[in-house]
C-alpha cells in the first residue's frame, strides 16, 4: 500500500511515479524510449517519490537494471500539466501458461 502525497501543485509540470509490482523483473529503470532515465533502480514491490516532467507525450520504457534490456514500452503516454501520475510495472517477464506477462499501467492520481 502506497500513501499519496498529493500536495505538488505545478501548472508547467507534470508528476510522475513508479512502481515495480513484477515478482521476477528485478530492479527496474522507468526511462524514455529516446534514453533519458526518469526514474531508476526500483525492485520489487518499491515506489518512488513523484518527480516532475514536462507535460507532453512519451513513449515510456522499462529497463533491467542489470542488464539494460526494454522489457515493456508504452507509447503515446500524454502528461498533462497539475497532474500526477502513477507508472505501475506488472506481470511477470518470464511468463507461464497462466500468468501475465509484464506490463505497463498507467493510474492518474490526479
């Protein structure tokens, strides 16, 4: 369970942040798919705080920390400026027959 600080008030940003609820993705790098990292190192079931990000569309990534692969892209991700933003990873990366596999969501919190 997360406790939301929702007191960031901006009208030229954005807030951002993320969590990793995949059991077997190990720490993850939320990252824009043109390379800039936004937020990094998250393990499992870890949050980090909001940071602010201009307001516009992204194409988010997750990255392996170890290993630097894209394990999920969501595209087209628009962020609006004053609102706050949860990116949630979940799912597993290496998937059995009956499990998700690894994910992207996107919850507004605000």
């Amino acid at each position: 369970m997360l406790h939301d600080d929702l007191s960031l008030n901006s009208t030229e940003k954005a807030f951002l942040r993320f969590v990793n609820v995949s059991p077997d993705a190990g720490n993850l790098d939320l990252a824009v798919d043109s390379g800039s990292t936004l937020v990094a190192d998250k393990g499992f079931k870890a949050a980090s705080e909001f940071v602010s990000i201009d307001p516009k569309a992204y194409n988010l990534v997750i990255k392996s920390k170890s290993g630097g692969q894209i394990l999920a892209t969501m595209k087209g991700v628009s962020l609006t400026a004053g609102k706050m933003y949860s990116i949630v990873a979940a799912g597993m990366s290496t998937p059995a027959e009956l499990q998700q596999p690894l994910q992207l969501q996107l919850i507004t919190n605000r």
